[in-house]
C-alpha cells in the first residue's frame, strides 16, 4: 500500500517507521522544511525495548505527494486537522481511505469534508512514544488501536485496514462500536490533561480530594453527553482508567502541561471544548468541563 502520514510528531514517526518496516510504502507529511530535509537525509532513528535502529523514510511537503494513495492517515494536532486535511486534498481518490487515530473528537468530521464519509475510518491508539529531537523518536511499550468506520459504509474497510496495521506490530482491532472507545479517551483526557495544564502538577499531584472532585466531575458531564447522543460509555470504566493513573502514573505529565511548559498551543478545543459544544448540541449542560477548557484559553492567551 502506498501511506501518507499528515504529521511527523511523536505518533507519526512511530507508524511511519512500523509501517516501512513492514514493507509498506509510506511518505511522512510536514510543514517543516527543515525537519524534512533532516528525516530525508537521516531517516528515523526508531527505539524500541531499547533496541535503536535508522529507518530510511520519504517525507515531503503535502503538495509534492502524487497520486494515487491507498490510506491517508491524520496525526496532527487537533488544532491543524482542518489545514492537513485540506492540505491532502487532492489525494482525494475514490478508492482511498481516510484514518484518524488523533486524541479528541471532530477530527473524522474534518476529514469527511476532504474524503468521501464511506472512506472515512476513525479510532483511538495508546501507544506511549516521544520525540528526542527532529528525527529520533522512543516508543516506550506497546499499545493498542481501535478503529471503526465513520459511517457504517465506511466500517467495511476497517477489518483490512486493522490487518495491515496489526502485520506492523501495531495490535489494531476493527470494532464496530468504536465511538465509545473514543468518547472514553476524550473523557479521560478532559478529566486530567486540563487540570494538569492549569496546575502545572503532574498527575500524582491531582491525587487529592480537590483533584479528583474536578476530574469526576468532568466524566461524569462527559458521559452525559455521550450518552444524549446515544453512545454507551459507561461512567464505572472511565472512573477506573482515571483512578489507575493517578495511582500508577504518578511522575507523568500530561499532554497539555508539556505543551504549557514549551510554549506550545494544546488540544483544548478537541478536548474539553469539543465535549462542550457536543453537550451545547445534545442540550446537555458542562459547567465544569466548560470553565477548565475557559482557564486554559485564558492561560494560553488564545482570546
């Protein structure tokens, strides 16, 4: 299969170097000129149990990518979906599919807009993984994937897609109800990563009563939502990812906190945001999931 990858972060580099790996043809997509030129003339030095090794890899600019693509995959931030989206358009073709496995939700929605809604795939991924400069990247232990269709047109092709992955080392399942996977991310990470920004604690330090008042209570706003559309997330599962974490992840910082202390914009907005305007649409309040998603705007200095 011929892959393009919109994004060569921590998550991007990764699936480029598993897919390569695995015999697939995959181009790595970013804005960053230099950061191509460097991945183009070093590859990806890829880590894994320890285990260093260079993978050669293509990287270009969307625009220089031709046709005709099998899969498009989505792993940028979420606020850049809409413009790498965009920016693939004319991969567009009508035997391509679509993937996003981004942290969020809206992002397949974007891509509908680019991609035939039948094409679309969307799901989640936990692989733990970072950068360690422009072209070397860690993962740290394994992960999982789930992905379904956008639409139930679209779930056809995840079986195969789910396949390809897996042949990668990537441990991917095609699960028809895949939403509540990802609503249960977005819970989770709307629980946590807005505190941590806000704070500047780890998640050992929101183990306290104050910490996880706030944090169940976004869940439990987050799993109304979810259910006036119509998705059976379960508050009891949420509520034990988040209890392990605070527990077992004590030295971790958050997403959103690392963005914070680099300087780098966050995900509020397809975080905590989007299940703000779900709850607007599904006539669900989110008092405090709404004010967390104020205070990092306000922290940002994005208004």
């Amino acid at each position: 299969m011929h892959i393009v990858i919109l994004g060569a972060g921590a998550m991007g580099c990764v699936f480029a170097a598993r897919l390569t790996l695995s015999g697939e043809r995959v181009t790595l997509v970013d804005v960053d000129d230099a950061r191509l030129d460097a991945l183009n003339r070093e590859g990806i030095t890829f880590v894994d149990h320890g285990h260093a090794q260079v993978v050669p890899i293509h990287a270009a600019r969307a625009e220089r990518v031709a046709a005709p693509v099998d899969l498009v995959m989505l792993f940028t931030k979420g606020m850049h979906s809409a413009a790498a989206a965009r920016s693939a358009a004319h991969l567009a073709g009508p035997e391509t599919w679509a993937l996003t496995l981004q942290n969020g939700i809206g992002n397949a929605e974007l891509l509908a807009e680019v991609f035939a809604s039948d094409r679309v795939l969307m799901g989640v991924t936990d692989f733990p993984a970072d950068l360690d400069g422009p072209t070397r990247v860690e993962q740290h232990g394994e992960g999982r994937i789930h992905l379904g269709g956008f639409t139930p047109a679209a779930h056809a092709g995840a079986e195969p897609i789910a396949a390809m992955l897996s042949k990668a080392g990537l441990g991917a399942k095609a699960d028809a109800q895949v939403e509540i996977a990802m609503w249960e991310k977005v819970a989770f990470n709307a629980a946590l990563n807005s505190i941590a920004m806000i704070t500047e604690r780890t998640v050992g330090g929101m183990d306290v009563p104050s910490g996880r008042r706030i944090a169940g209570a976004v869940v439990a706003e987050t799993v109304a939502v979810a259910n006036a559309r119509g998705i059976a997330l379960e508050r009891a599962s949420v509520d034990a990812k988040v209890a392990f974490a605070l527990a077992n992840h004590r030295g971790h910082k958050a997403s959103m906190l690392q963005d914070r202390l680099a300087g780098r914009p966050t995900e509020i907005d397809t975080i905590n945001g989007a299940i703000v305007r779900a709850g607007e649409a599904a006539g669900v309040p989110t008092p405090v999931t709404g004010t967390l998603a104020d205070l990092v705007r306000l922290i940002e200095g994005r208004e």
